[in-house]
RNA sequence: GCCGGUAUCGUCUAGUGGCCUAGGACGCCGCCCUCUCACGGCGGAAACCGGGGUUCGACUCCCCGUACCGGUACCA
C-alpha cells in the first residue's frame, strides 16, 4: 500500500518556518515514496477557526513548490479536510468508546479540575485527574446531569504498564502507563480535543506514516491508546527535531521574520527557503548544500534526519538565496523582480521586463542575495543619481584636476566610435595612457558620475547600458559640481 | 514537580570503536584576482557539556550529573 501521510496545522493565516520544514519533510516522503499528502486543517478550537487564513496557508504551500494531493483547494476522497466539519465523525467514535465502556463520562467542571489540579501541584502531586468519575453508577449520572452538568468524555486508560512508541527518528521510546491519566477526548460542548480528532481523522484519511514535530512525542502515546480503543493499527510515527529561534527559545514573532510570508516579501525565493529548511535536521551525508526539490526528492530520507533541534539562521538562508538567485536566468530573476521594480517606481504597473532590464539585472545578480535588493542595486540605469555618494566625492571629485578628468571622460563618451563596453575601455585606457594617469583614476569617478556611488558592476558594462547621451549629461553634470565645490573651498 | 528527548566550531552539520592531527558550509579575519563592490580562489581563528565506567583503544557504547528543548489543558 502507497504511504499517506498528512499536514494538519491549525489556520493561523501565516506559515511558520518550523512548519514549513515539517510539510516539506512530509511532502519529500510522499514523493519519494509514490504516496500521497493531505493537508488537513485542525480547526476545531472556535477561537482560531477561519476558513479563509486556511487558504492562504494552502496557497502558501503551492507557492513553496509543495503541492499537496488532497486537502482545502484540491479536495480528494477522504474530505472534508476541516477538522470542524467532521465532528460528527468524532462524536459517533467517542459514542462507540462509550458504549464499548472504553471511555466515560465525566461531570467534573473545568473550574472544579483547576482547583483540583492547583492542590495537587501545591502538595506536591502529580497534576493528574483523579479518575472519580470513572466508576460512577448511573444514577450518580443521572443525579448530576438533573442538576445542569453537561459531561465531557474520558478515555479509559490503563493504569499499569508500558506503552512504547516506535519512532522511525527516536527509535522506540517508552512511557509508563501510569503517568498517563484518563484524559477528555470529546468536551462537554461536544468537541473532540486534538489527540481524539486527529486520530480520528488519521484513521478516516487512511493515514500510514505520521510526521510531525518532537512536541508531538510525548502526546503519542495517549493518541496510541486512543487508536488501540479503537481497535486500529498505529501508523508508523516520525517525530522531526523543532527549529529554535538563535536564543534556543521557540521561535516567535518577536523573533523577527518567522512566517514563510514575510521571506516571501523580503524578496527569497521559494526553492531557497525550501533548501534551507530542508537542511534544518536533515542532511545528506556529503558535501553538497544546494538542492532543487527534485533533487532532495531524490536524496530524502527519514533515517537522514537528526534528533537534534535545530536553530534557525537567517545568514545562511541569505547565503542560499543568492546561490539560488544566481543560478535562474537573469530574464527570470528580472521578471521576479517585477513586484519591487514596481514599488520603487522603476517599473510601469503592467510593464514586461525587456533586454534592458533583463541585461541590468544580469549586470547585479552577483551583488544582491534577495529579490528586494534589486531595485537600489539597478536604479542608476533608470534614474540620474540625485546625490553623490560623500566619502567618494572626497576620494574621486576632490583631487586635484578632477574637474579635467572628468572633462575628458565626457569627451570620450561623446566621441567613442561605438557605444559598446570594448569600445569604451579601450578608448579609457588610451586616454589614460595619454594623460599619464592610472585607469582607475578615470574609472572611479566616472562611476561616481553615472551612478552617484563608489560600489557596483564594472563601469563599462555598465556603461554600456546607459544611453550615451545620459551618460555624457551625468558627467557635465559632476563636472560641474566639482568645478563649484571647489571654487567654494 | 513528574515524564520524555537531545547534547560536535557562534550557527547548520559530517562522523555509527581505530580512517579524527575531528571534515564541510554560513558568518568572521587575512591574502589573491581586480576599475570599486560583489563573485571566485587560497589560508586562518573556531567544537567533541562534565565525571565515571566498558575496551588494547572512545566523539562514537553504558551509567550519573548538568544544561537545553518538549509534554504534563474541556489548546493544537
């Protein structure tokens, strides 16, 4: 039988990074094993229910490349894939349990079980239920329900022994049935609690391998004894190592960008925060450090997966970002980049991107890391610069015969045969040579000139990309700004 | 508190008793390339949590301790 295996987060609208590894984990198994993914949506705390912050998640997915078999969007035979919508099928398990006597009810109020709880603590107990309403007869039950208690439904179980989860990460680990108490699977509102939905479900959707994260592991054995009541086959469990924020806490939103959302809009693309997240307690043995999902497809394995929490550094991520950025033609990069050009007013809202831009981004692919840094990195080609940048107008515009070289550049640019980067570099070269000057002293404050900075692609290629006309009135312009600076001084 | 897990450079990791003088990558520092920046190349600083065992031999196996993470809800 093909593995199934699902990605059950709750709707928070935003995918945090750590589930990010988690699908991912999950999908990379699927696809390499000819199995299926579900994403199935746990929403059944009303406070956090909102069909449409599911949506987005799912469309998060897509967007990272994850495209997932069944689940909000693509449906598939074992839906509904909101917990909420499959309550009754909760309610008539639980219903089963009862009538089997594997579970029972319980009158106990929240507030009564928080006192309880608060006295154990204190007297230095164990902070379990106490089991009273295990053995109630039915006319106790009667006699509480007549006095307006609606009961919420315990799991029955045992009270010795020892139940060992086998994990393909951990390996078995074991739990002493006695540190377990007879925990609530249906509320007296009538909802599941997560460990009974969501084996519930599990079984519902045919779900053969669960992968999640190591917070789930010492939930698992109450969820085996729930498949066990049941009368169903665990799956095969696969508890993956959390992600840590740098100050080992759990990683949060004071933590800065954490949602696969903000990345996106910080200008990463999809296939690096994928390699990056892959490599958050997995690895493949060797070297290499750059995949496509096709190629970790190929590669991924759960035995590769550490028991190790991993911290998260964005650096890194950085780092594989531009190994990604570079390696996509820069036609593609310029056309991801569109969204920035856009808001930096360098792109028109319908524009296409043409071999201008597409040759300006080719010129900077090596000197940005994210989407978002294109638009400072290109803008010169676009925009005379309004400023100079001071340290280089100290460096480049202050010498002494500044105000000459530059004038000698702007011939070259008026008189170079033909507007090309070998035609300009030789004919700088020559003037160089003529005036008894290194090139570089023609070079910097050029590029001071046209671009306003000290930093950026080589000048004659760059060049090369600004229309002679601009270029010659940019360096009229700093001549004529070195020439009244130093008349000033 | 109790239960569970984990512990290799700052970070991600390789390592499954001798191949380890502990390897790679990010970051950091230096040098080279060079019109600047970046890319790239070369080099450097940087780690086996502590203590006991087991063994001819432990980063690797066992025990104890410590630290960190997680669970212990009518949250998921």
């Amino acid at each position: 039988m093909a593995p199934r295996v699902r990605f059950a987060p709750s709707p928070s609208g935003y995918l945090h990074i750590g589930s990010a590894r988690t699908v991912l984990f999950n999908y990379l198994f699927a696809r390499s094993t000819g199995g299926a993914l579900v994403l199935r949506i746990e929403d059944t705390d009303p406070s956090r229910s909102k069909e449409e912050l599911a949506y987005q998640m799912a469309d998060t997915l897509l967007w990272l490349g994850i495209d997932y078999d069944e689940g909000p969007r693509k449906g598939g035979p074992y839906g509904p894939y909101f917990q909420s919508q499959r309550t009754e099928r909760h309610r008539a398990a639980a219903e089963r349990l009862l009538a089997e006597g594997k579970a029972y009810r319980c009158y106990c109020t929240p507030e009564e079980l928080a006192e309880r709880r608060e006295a154990a603590v204190l007297a230095g107990r164990a902070p379990r239920y106490d089991g009273r309403c295990r053995t109630l007869t039915a006319e106790e039950a009667r006699a509480l329900e007549a006095a307006g208690r609606r009961p919420a439904v315990r799991l029955r179980v045992p009270e010795e022994g020892v139940t060992v989860v086998h994990d393909a990460i951990y390996g078995d680990v074991e739990f002493d049935n006695a540190a377990l108490d007879d925990f609530i699977i249906l509320r007296s509102d009538g909802m599941a609690t997560y460990n009974f939905a969501s084996v519930v479900d599990d079984i519902d959707m045919r779900i053969t391998h669960v992968i999640r994260a190591e917070e789930h592991l010492s939930n698992t054995p109450k969820q085996i004894h729930v498949y066990r009541a049941l009368g169903v086959d665990p799956p095969v469990f696969a508890h993956v190592p959390m992600v840590l924020a740098p100050d080992r806490s759990k990683l949060s939103k004071r933590h800065g960008a954490v949602a696969v959302e903000e990345f996106r809009e910080k200008g990463y693309l999809p296939e690096a925060i994928v390699n990056y997240v892959a490599l958050l307690g997995w690895s493949p043995g060797d070297d290499r450090e750059i995949f496509t999902m096709d190629e970790l497809i190929r590669e991924f394995s759960l035995e590769r997966v550490s028991r190790t929490a991993a911290v998260y550094d964005v650096q890194k991520m950085e780092w594989i970002n531009a190994q990604h950025l570079r390696r996509l033609p820069p036609a593609e990069v310029a056309r991801r980049a569109l969204p920035w050009l856009r808001k930096a007013g360098l792109a028109a809202e319908g524009a296409q991107v043409d071999q201008r831009l597409t040759a300006a981004v080719a010129l900077v692919l090596e000197r940005v890391r994210t989407l978002a840094e294109i638009p400072a990195a290109i803008e010169f080609f676009f925009r005379a610069p309004e400023t100079y940048d001071e340290a280089g107008v100290r460096k480049h515009f202050a010498a002494e015969g500044a105000a000459e070289r530059l004038a000698a550049c702007r011939r070259i640019a008026e008189e170079v045969p033909s507007w090309t980067a070998e035609a300009i570099e030789a004919a700088y070269r020559a003037e160089a040579e003529r005036l008894g000057v290194r090139p570089a002293e023609l070079i910097h404050p050029t590029r001071l000139a046209v671009t306003g900075r000290t930093v950026g692609p080589s000048l004659f290629h760059l060049l090369e990309l600004v229309p002679r006309d601009e270029a010659v009135r940019r360096l009229e312009r700093a001549e004529a700004f070195v020439r009244a600076h130093a008349a000033r001084a």
